[in-house]
C-alpha cells in the first residue's frame, strides 16, 4: 500500500489573538490597499472611508465600508467570520436609534381664586 501525504492543516487559531473592531483611520491606508491586492480588488474602488476594519492580533484581515460595498479580505487567513461580524456591526451602526417618549402631558395649571370683587 502506498502512503500518501497528508495536507498540513492550518494552525490552530491561538485564543489568546485580540479581535478588534474599529473605523478606519487614515494610517490604515497602506494596510487597506494591501488588503485588496491580496483579495484581488483595485484599491481606489475597495478602499472608501468610512469603513469598518476587523483586526487580530494586530493585522488588519478585513475591512468593510459602511456605504454598502463589497468586504475586502485576507484569502489566506480565515475571515469569513470576520466578515459576518463586521456585517453585523454595520447593520447595528445604521439602525434607527430608539426615539425617547414624545407623549407630552398637559398639566393643568391651578388658576388663582377669584377674589371678593370691591
């Protein structure tokens, strides 16, 4: 019987990697141009501000524009649940904020007594 070689998996996530969800900021231009060569995007198109950036471990592995364009991403990273979680933060970021109670209440003011007439 032949042996066949086994495809090393990839390493195993380390738990102790930091998630980091933030706006991008204009130092993150580099990074973002990067970004969508490596996920074969052209840069000018890709990389709008303002967009959403998920960090791990300090690298930046996708970004989202809050304008409703296309994710860019790293391909040789996992970051299909990145993408998800910065989609999901989008969604709550354009969400209408809950409006305080508009009911007002009329509170009758008490008129003075009419007083005894001279």
């Amino acid at each position: 019987m032949k042996r066949t070689s086994s495809i090393p998996s990839p390493a195993t996530p380390d738990p102790a990697e930091t998630l980091t969800m933030r706006m991008a900021l204009s130092a993150d231009a580099p990074a973002l141009r990067r970004l969508a060569q490596l996920d074969s995007a052209p840069a000018a198109e890709r990389a709008p501000m303002p967009m959403l950036v998920a960090e791990v471990g300090g690298e930046l592995r996708a970004a989202l524009p809050l304008d409703g364009g296309p994710a860019i991403a790293n391909p040789f990273r996992r970051t299909a649940e990145l993408v998800a979680l910065l989609a999901e933060r989008v969604q709550q970021l354009e969400a209408p904020t809950p409006r305080a109670a508009t009911r007002r209440w009329r509170i009758p003011v008490p008129q003075p007594a009419p007083g005894p007439r001279a």
